[in-house]
C-alpha cells in the first residue's frame, strides 16, 4: 500500500503533513506521495525521524495530481467524509495487491471520487484525515504496527522514559 496525499500547502500543512507520514510509518508504509507544494523542508524532517528512529519511508512529490490518480496502476481508495462506510469494503481493499490510498487536503478535485475505486469514509461526519487514515490503517493491517531498529528505540515505559540508543 501506499499514500497520497493531496494538495500540501507550505504555510498551512507541515505538521498535519508530518504526523500523516508518521501515522503511515508506524504501519509500515514504505512511499508517501503528495501534490501541492513541493517542501524539501517537511521532507527532511521526515527523513530525519526515519533516520532516528528506522523504517523505509519514501517521499515523492507529485506535480499533476490527476494525472497520477489516473496513471496508478492498482486500486485507488480515496479516504472522504463522503464514502460509505470503510468497514463495509475492506476485506475487498485487503485482497488487493497494489492500493493507492488517498487523502484528501483542500478543497478534492471532483475527478478523484470518480477514479477511485472505492470512496470510503470513517463516519460521514467531519474529522481529522489523520485520524481516519489511523483508523483505516489500523484495521487494514488487523492492528499491528512495524518495529523498526534505529539509532533510537523507544521502550515501553508506564510511569518514565525509556530511550533505547543503538
């Protein structure tokens, strides 16, 4: 699986943008797209927390957004308050080879409820795409996340920090 992300903004969305890469690392999504502005800025600090702390994250700017929805070759899923309801199809997105999971920014372009595949939706009422993309994640892989080895690891801690260097 992999993500787009539609319609990044410099001034507005770094940090939506970040913790959309870090949601998608932590299910081990190795290549997250995005249109908009290019911000070589937003992708070092990704990069740099993928130094840190492990993975294979990829970013890849996307100058023509419909161009590329349309040229993905496999299922297009496009996350919208819109859709119905994502646990109705999942188990039919789960048997697909090659998804292209997208995510809305600004205002989405008609034609991409028309290329996706299915558009899905966590609960028809407004909502974080951050949370939605967790939420589908989530049950996609049936709850697990990735453990990465890094140069820093996190341990499980209940009343501390515990900060594991390699």
């Amino acid at each position: 699986m992999e993500i787009f992300r539609l319609h990044h903004r410099i001034n507005r969305d770094p940090r939506i943008d970040t913790h959309l890469a870090l949601v998608a690392r932590i299910f081990g999504i190795e290549k997250v797209y995005y249109s908009g502005d290019k911000d070589s800025e937003w992708e070092d600090g990704i990069y740099r927390v993928v130094g840190k702390f492990g993975g294979n994250l990829k970013l890849e700017h996307v100058k023509e957004d419909i161009k590329f929805v349309k040229n993905f070759r496999g299922v297009k899923v496009h996350l919208t308050v819109y859709g119905i309801d994502f646990r109705k199809k999942i188990k039919d997105v789960n048997e697909e080879k090659n998804v292209l999971l997208i995510v809305g920014g600004e205002k989405v372009p008609p034609e991409i409820y028309q290329l996706s595949d299915y558009n899905l939706s966590v609960s028809n009422q407004p909502h974080s795409e951050i949370a939605a993309l967790g939420i589908f994640l989530y049950e996609f892989f049936g709850g697990k996340f990735k453990k990465f080895k890094g140069e820093i690891e996190i341990g499980e801690n209940e009343r501390g920090k515990t900060i594991l260097k390699s």
